[in-house]
C-alpha cells in the first residue's frame, strides 16, 4: 500500500474525529453526534478524492514539499467549504470560512507528514 493511499485513508478523517470531540465536550459527555460525523466524513472525502488528490498531484510535480505550501494549499481549498453555509447568514458563513480553512490545512500538513520521508532521513542508493 502506498504512503499516498495510507495518508489518505488517514486524512479526511480528522475533521469528523474533532467534530465528535467537540461535541462529546460542549454536551458534557451526553453525544458525539455520530451522525454529524458520518455526513462530515462523506463531505470529507468527497473533498479529497474530487480536490485534495488532484492538488497533491500538482504540488508534486511542481516540487513543493514544504509543510507550510500543503498549509496554504489545504487552507485554500478548504475555505469554500463554507459556501455551503449561506443561508445560516454571514457570520456563521465567516467562522466556517475559517475553521474550514484551518481544519484543512491541518489535514494538509498530516498529508504531507505521511507521504514525506522524515528530513534527516538519508537514503543510501548503494546498498
């Protein structure tokens, strides 16, 4: 199995994971929201499979490797997540501009810290 398809079984997931947290925490312990997270998750990884794989196809061809430009990339991407949000009005549009943006971001440094080998890593080619 590729670290590609390792990281992005991986990935999409830590969206619905906070979203369970979260609302594990704001109910006292009372509901995870299962539910909610299931739909999060469907979102998610639509997401990856339609956006994200795509964009880490071109990052990789245009060697960006940096965590900071997966950062950007996903912060990016991720933002007009928060389209869907519109009729809750503007503000609400405006806070899942950027926790969208935020949580994709983070997802996009996992990414990036599964599929690249670790810095100080040297790889031997004569042995």
């Amino acid at each position: 199995m590729s670290k590609s398809f390792k990281a992005f079984l991986f990935t999409p997931s830590l969206a619905p994971i906070l979203y369970i947290f979260y609302n594990y925490i704001a109910t006292s312990g009372r509901t995870g929201d299962i539910g909610g997270a299931g739909i999060i998750a469907l979102i998610c990884y639509s997401w990856a499979i339609i956006i994200g794989f795509p964009l880490s196809k071109v990052m990789r061809s245009k060697s960006w490797s940096k965590w900071w430009q997966y950062f950007i990339v996903g912060f990016i991407s991720g933002s007009p997540f928060a389209i869907f949000w519109y009729g809750f009005g503007l503000p609400m549009m405006l806070v899942m501009f950027v926790s969208a943006g935020i949580i994709s971001g983070i997802s996009a440094i996992v990414f990036w810290a599964i599929v690249n080998p670790a810095p100080n890593k040297k790889i031997n080619k004569d042995t």
